[in-house]
C-alpha cells in the first residue's frame, strides 16, 4: 500500500480501502494527485450500487445532510445511505453536514460528469433546486451556510463564467443584505454592480 500511496494520508486510506475490496489491485505508480482517481475509482467499485451512487451525488455539492442527500437521489428519505455515507473514510461529519474529502469529491464529480453527463446535470439541478428552496424557508443563521453551498454549485457546473458571476452576485447580495450596515451602504450607494443597472 505505502509503495503507491508514498505516505499520503488521504491515499494511504484509500488504498487500504480499496485493497479490501480488491486484494489484486494493481495501480500505476505515480504520485499521489495521478493515483488518487485510480485509487477513488477502485473504492467505488467495491461499493454496494446504493452507496456508490449516494457517493456520486454527495460528491456534486459542498456539504450533505440526509435531507440533501434524499433531494440529490430523488428518495422520500436519505437517512440510511447517509449512515452509509458516514462510514467512509474520506467523510467527516461537522456542524455543517457531512463534507467529503476536497480532493475525492472533485475526483468523483470529475469522473461522473465525463461518464454520464445528464446524471450529473440532474444531481445539481435537484440541489440547486433543493438549496434555493431552503435559503428561503431557513433561519437566517443558516442563509449563510446556504448561499456557501449555492456559491459552490456555479463552480462545479456548465455555466459559462458571466451566469456564474451573475449567480454567485445574486446570493452574495441577499445574503449581505441581512447585515444593517449593508442596507445602510445600499441606500447610499445606488449602484454596487453595473452603473445604472444594478
């Protein structure tokens, strides 16, 4: 395992991962940012279905909560595959939800958006979709953790660079919003955007 993963933690984990799974894993030497999508790919495959495609549609978003997780997969619930998701060794749990290693979940959202375009396309509509709603009915401490997870999906889709600046401006701008000195700013500043327009 070390002679591939050369000391990387993050490799060293899924090496280990994958070698259970397949014990005659054979990976190209290199380092560890060229081994990393081989070792990802062979610790998906060891997956059951369910969990690998929960792991596909965590990876498309910046965070997951079971609610999230059941809106990405188009589920009534997402609780049991978020135990599952829980499990992995690339998942930590924070305050905010479940994040996945940034390196992994960049590889896998990278590898399905090659593999199958559309599925990818609709894992982040469903999140868009999802994450929008809830920046309207959430507490206003929680907008901030929203717009940060909206923010992230423009990044991570086909959006040409101005629908993305328009996007991100947008949700930085109802979520600056909620500061009384920025309302104060606004009044005084007619035009914070485009001259004459926004």
């Amino acid at each position: 395992v070390n002679r591939f993963a050369r000391g990387h933690p993050l490799a060293l984990e899924l090496a280990a991962a994958a070698l259970r799974t397949h014990p005659d894993l054979d990976i190209a030497p290199g380092p560890p940012p060229k081994i990393l999508p081989q070792l990802t790919a062979a610790f998906l495959a060891g997956l059951p279905p369910r969990t690998a495609e929960a792991v596909e549609a965590a990876s498309t978003v910046r965070r997951v909560t079971e609610p999230a997780l059941a809106a990405l997969l188009g589920a009534p619930t997402g609780t049991e595959r978020f135990d599952d998701l829980r499990e992995l060794p690339f998942a930590e749990m924070t305050g905010e939800g479940l994040a996945f290693h940034d390196v992994v979940r960049d590889t896998i959202a990278q590898d399905l958006a090659r593999r199958d375009p559309e599925r990818h396309r609709r894992y982040l509509l469903r999140a868009w979709r999802f994450l929008n709603c809830a920046s309207h009915t959430k507490a206003t401490l929680d907008l901030w953790q929203r717009t940060a997870d909206l923010l992230f999906l423009p990044l991570h889709t086909p959006l040409d660079g101005d629908s993305a600046l328009i996007v991100r401006a947008f949700y930085e701008e109802r979520t600056l919003s909620l500061d009384p000195k920025y309302r104060r700013y606004r009044q005084d500043v007619k035009w914070r955007l485009l001259p004459g327009v926004v």
